[in-house]
C-alpha cells in the first residue's frame, strides 16, 4: 500500500505552490487507496509559529485535504535523529566541521547562478589546530548517484558538485536533510511527491537512506507553479491562508486550478460542487505522474 505524505513547515501559511504539492501527494496516495499522513516540520523551533501551523491545518480541512492518523511532528522526533546521527558517527560517515558561512562563501563560486558554493572540504581531514567545531557534515566525496524520479526517470548527481553536506548545524539541532530521511523512515512513508525545489535535496536524502540500509521511497518531484513569465512567484502574494479573503470562499475554484495543474482537467458539470467532491472526481481521474505525463 502506497503511504504517501505532505510535510508542511509552519514557518508561514501554505501558498499555491504547497497546496499543488498537498493535492499531487494526496491523489498519488489515494489513487491506489492508499494512505496520506499529515507530518509537520517544526525542526526550526525559531522560525515555526503555532499561528502558522493552526492555520495549515484548517486550510487542509477546508480544502478537503483530510490526513490520515494523527499528525506527525518533526518536533517529537529528536530522540531519534540524535540515535541514527550517533550511527553515522560510528561508520566515520561523519565529521565536524569549523567552516562559517562567510569562509565557505570565500572560498570559491558556485557552479552556476543561484546555486550553493559546494563545501571545499577543509574540514574533513580534521579540524584545523585552535578551531572549534560548529556542524557535523556527511562525507560525500567521490560520490555520484543515480536515483530514479516519477516525473524527472534517472537523476544523477555528481556530489564535487555540491559537497558535504551538513546533518548537524551549528545551533545544535539537527539539519532537515536527515531529520526527513528519519522521519520517513519512522512513518514507513514509502512515497514522497513534493515539488521541484527539494530535487537538490534529494540525493542527500538518498545517499543517507542508503548508508543506513534502508529502502528508498518512490520520490516524485512536481513542476513549481510559476507566474506567466515563468518566474516564482513570491509567497506573499500566493498565499492560500483562511486568514486571506482571497481564499474564504474561493476554495474549490482554487481547488480545480491545483487540479488542472496536476493535468486533472475538471468538467464543466462539476463546477460549484465541495472540495471533496471535486477530490473524489480528480482520485479517479488522475493519471499517476511519469516521465510521459507532460507535466
Ligand atoms: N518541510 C518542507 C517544506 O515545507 C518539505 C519537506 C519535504 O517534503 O521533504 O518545504
């Protein structure tokens, strides 16, 4: 049985860009009649707000986004991203690491525009004498993957290109890259359907997967919604809050532009029907997500 899941961060309400992301993981789960867990990414205790998260939740309800089971919590998880960050220790996957954001930013250029210096890597023969440690990072040199994507088929990723990467940070807490491989792993999520902007990430995500032996979800990355030139679209003026009056009211207009999006074009007749009537027509009418579905 497919479990799929939608891990929203209550740093800020959803946008339009999260309710595609909302809508694409629930009809991938329940087209097979699987399950959709509600998982809430409160890892950055500074920047989550109960406000926030209050009203995530409503606006799922609203929408008809019904979650399956009780709601996880990256918060609750700490025990155990501190148990598999101790395994990771042990196999020497790991290392502290000095390096400031300004030195990293110094110490070259990043491959192309907008994207992250890659790590050069001083700190992974040990720390340098007098220096304190400030995050843990995963080794990766050398490595190149392959992983497969519904939509992408293969993704390769060669890690010079972006190097070790962090699973502790400075502050102390631990960084999302492992906290989401752990707390997949904890919910037996075996399907992860997120948007566009976390492709980089998955390779991370994977290569800790696989140094834990643990089996991969099927990971299926959706287009981001972009305004009509093609640009993102700023957070502020997409937002999808029931504090919006925008939204009140609108939902299953909005619902059906999500919808269409995800290539479930909705008939005529069924304009004016709830959300989750609307729901219901698109799980049977949507085509699982492949590399052919021209999204
Ligand atoms: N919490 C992340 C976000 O809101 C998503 C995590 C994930 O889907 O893996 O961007």
């Amino acid at each position: 049985m497919v479990v799929g899941r939608f891990a929203p961060s209550p740093t800020g309400p959803l946008h339009i860009g999260s309710l595609v992301a909302a809508v694409g993981s629930w009809l991938m789960a329940k087209r097979s009649g699987g399950r959709w867990l509600l998982r809430i990414d409160d890892l950055d205790r500074d920047r989550c707000r109960q406000a926030f998260e209050d009203d995530i939740l409503r606006t799922l309800e609203r929408f008809g986004l019904l979650w399956d089971g009780a709601i996880g919590r990256q918060s609750a998880n700490n025990d155990q991203y501190a148990a598999v960050f101790e395994q990771l220790r042990q196999l020497g996957a790991v290392y502290p690491c000095s390096c400031s954001r300004a030195e990293i930013a110094r110490s070259g250029s990043a491959p192309h525009p907008g994207e992250e210096i890659p790590y050069p890597g001083s700190c992974r023969g040990g720390l340098p004498a007098g220096r304190q440690p400030r995050a843990w990072r995963l080794r990766t040199e050398g490595v190149t993957m392959v992983f497969d994507d519904l939509r992408h088929g293969p993704v390769t990723h060669d890690f010079t290109h972006s190097g070790d990467f962090v699973v502790k940070r400075a502050e102390g807490f631990f960084a999302y890259q492992l906290a989401v491989v752990v707390d997949d792993r904890l919910s037996g999520i075996n399907q992860v359907v997120r948007g566009d902007d976390l492709l980089d990430s998955t390779p991370r995500q994977v290569l800790l997967h696989q140094l834990l032996g643990w089996s991969l979800p099927q990971y299926c990355h959706l287009p981001l919604v972009t305004g009509p030139d093609g640009a993102k679209l700023s957070k502020r003026d997409n937002t999808v809050s029931l504090a919006d009056g925008r939204v009140v009211g609108h939902e299953a207009q909005l619902l059906v532009k999500a919808l269409d999006f995800l290539g479930v074009c909705v008939p005529v007749e069924l304009q004016g029907v709830s959300c989750t009537e609307l729901l219901e027509w698109g799980r049977l009418h949507f085509q699982a997500v492949t590399s052919n579905s021209g999204l």
